[in-house]
C-alpha cells in the first residue's frame, strides 16, 4: 500500500505505469530475467498466491481472450523477427569469411589468441 494521501504517495501513484500485455515501446527492447525477482525465489512455497489476470476475471472482466490472442500475435512477430537477424547474421559471416581482408585480419588476430 502506498500512502496515498501524502504528497509523496501522491506522487508514487502518479509514476505508476501499468499496461495489459507489452505495449508498444517495450515491445522491441530485449527482456532480461531478473533472478532476485523470480516467484520460486521470493515467494515460500507454503503462501497462497493468484495470477492478475485470474483475479480481474473473476471480479468481472471480460478481455482475457482478447490479451491472449494479442499476446499470440506478438510472440508469432517476436519469433519471425528473431528469424530474420538470425539469418541476417548468418548471411554476414558468410559474407565475411569469402572476404581475403577480413581472412587476413582474423589470421593476424589468431596469432594473439583472438
């Protein structure tokens, strides 16, 4: 709970940013896991716990169908854009190794444990 009637918890509240899903510009940016965050570790296995989204939809919302079917559609482009610079990278090092200067510069680099 935030105090929310003070200045400061006013303030708190008035940062607080919540979304359904990954909006827009967070959902390009990579993720990273923060181990100190994960639920195994923060929460003992004896407490009771709910998932959001569970408790909303019990209290009556009704758009837990339409967040699946986008969360879908995001990981269908999160999975074709991985693809592409998968196969962009790949293409590059072939690219590079036909290259003679570049054979040259990564012989001279081997020389130096590289």
């Amino acid at each position: 709970m935030t105090p929310h009637k003070t200045p400061r918890g006013a303030a708190a509240l008035g940062k607080l940013k919540t979304f359904e899903g990954v909006p827009s510009p967070y959902d390009q940016k990579k993720r990273l896991v923060c181990p100190d965050a994960l639920k195994v570790i923060r929460i003992k296995n004896f407490r009771k716990t709910t998932l959001l989204g569970e408790l909303a939809e019990k209290f009556g919302w009704t758009k837990k169908d339409l967040v699946n079917t986008l969360e879908d559609k995001r990981k269908a482009r999160s999975t074709a854009h991985y693809e592409r610079a998968v196969k962009s990278t790949e293409n590059t090092k072939k690219k590079s190794e036909g290259n003679q200067e570049v054979k040259k510069i990564n012989e001279e680099l081997a020389k130096y444990g590289f």
